[in-house]
C-alpha cells in the first residue's frame, strides 16, 4: 500500500525551539506540499516542492523554511516556534501534473507550550 | 484564478437520509475537481475525481459526484447516510495556472449523521 508517512502524530514544544517535521512517501512522487490545517480556516498551503532542492512558497510561509534534499522526503522547519504555530500539519504527495490529486499523511498535530 | 466555495460549513442528516455536500469552483479552464474526506485527526484521504469524460463520478463508500459546467457545481450526494460517514469533506479544484498539480481547497463542510 503507498504511503506518505509524517514522523510524529502528535508533539509538543516549547516557544522558541526549532522543530523539524517530517514527511517521507514511498511512491516516487515528484511534487510534495505542506500544509496547516485550522478550525474554521481549513486547508492553507505553507510550501511546497515540484524536484528535488526546488521549493516555492505557498500562501502562508513566514516562520517555516523546508528542505528537500531527497526525493522522498520533504521536512518542514519552524525555525523559532509560537504559540500561534499550534495547529494540524499535513503533508501530501502527487505525480506531476494536475489530474491526480495528492496523498496525504496521517498528519502530525504540534502544540507549542 | 481558480477558487472552490462550499456551502455550509456543517451539515447534519439522519441515519438513512440523502447526503447532498455543495461545492462551486470558479475556473478560468476545464477544471479537474476533488472530493476528499477527513476523519477525526487523520489525513485526508480520496473520495472521488473528475478529470474527463462521464460527469456522474463514483467514488468509494457509496458516494458520488456530478460535474455540472453550467451550474460550475461539482456536489457530493450519497443515498443513505451512515454513521461512520460523520466527518469533514473537502471540496478541491486543481490550479491549472502552473500545471504543477496544486489544489485549491475549499473550506470544508463537517457532516454529522444523527441516529
């Protein structure tokens, strides 16, 4: 079965600390995104990445930074975490082009104290 | 710009009721439309697509969706409603402004099925 895979389900950090999450999928897919999800606010997209060490940003990217130094595996940084990162992240996968839509990962839900 | 509006961000129906989950896209092309669903604190997983050809899409769990170009609809119904299918539902449109396959996502319209 394909999967995308998110390190942690849940987290805890304190303000200030630099978290890594991370995000591995084992279908060979070119394009992964970052995205938080929360209530009220649904879906907005932090960064995503179409190749390896290519990275754009979304809608929603101050505070994060991502690398890509594989192709499988894309990992979201919050350099200095906040309060106000406390949320849902999700993580998705697709093949390039625009009719497949993604797989998601199971989420990681962070809470910085 | 492509956008994704669904109406009603919580619905409820009782055990055996029709689902009926509104979705309107704005696109500028022929779009390529989305069903996903979320239960709680999981990820999101595919219901069902559009791309091309037939307009009446099956998807799993008994759901199903119509594209309709003329109404720029893309609604999600399901004939009888069953308890596991109490979740969040996610209409999304493809951003075909890049081709790079980015989706759109509408806000997202909770479903609770009552006994």
């Amino acid at each position: 079965d394909v999967k995308v895979t998110q390190s942690s389900r849940y987290l805890v950090k304190r303000t200030g600390e630099k978290v890594f999450l991370e995000c591995v999928q084992d279908m060979d897919h070119e394009n992964m995104f970052w995205y938080r999800q929360d209530p009220g606010l649904g879906l907005r997209l932090i960064y995503f990445s179409y190749d390896v060490k290519m990275k754009e940003k979304g809608d929603i990217p101050e505070g994060y930074s991502v690398s890509r130094e594989k192709k499988e595996r894309f990992s979201l940084i919050l350099e200095s975490a906040s309060t106000n990162q406390t949320s849902m992240y999700l993580c998705a996968s697709s093949p390039p082009g625009e009719a497949y839509g993604y797989t998601f990962g199971s989420g990681t839900r962070l809470t910085v104290v | 710009a492509q956008s994704v509006t669904q109406l009603g961000s919580h619905v409820s129906v009782s055990e055996g009721a029709l689902v009926l989950l509104r979705c309107n896209y704005s696109s500028s092309v022929p779009p390529y439309l989305f069903w996903y669903v979320q239960y709680p604190n999981q990820g999101l997983q595919l219901l069902l697509k559009y791309t091309t050809g037939a307009t009446l899409v099956k998807g799993i769990n008994g759901f199903e969706a119509e594209f309709k170009k003329s109404e720029t609809s893309f609604h999600l119904t399901k004939p009888s409603a069953h308890m596991s299918d109490a979740a969040e539902y996610f209409c999304a449109v493809s951003d075909r402004s890049n081709q790079g396959g980015k989706l759109i996502f509408g806000q997202g319209t909770e479903l609770s099925v009552k006994p």
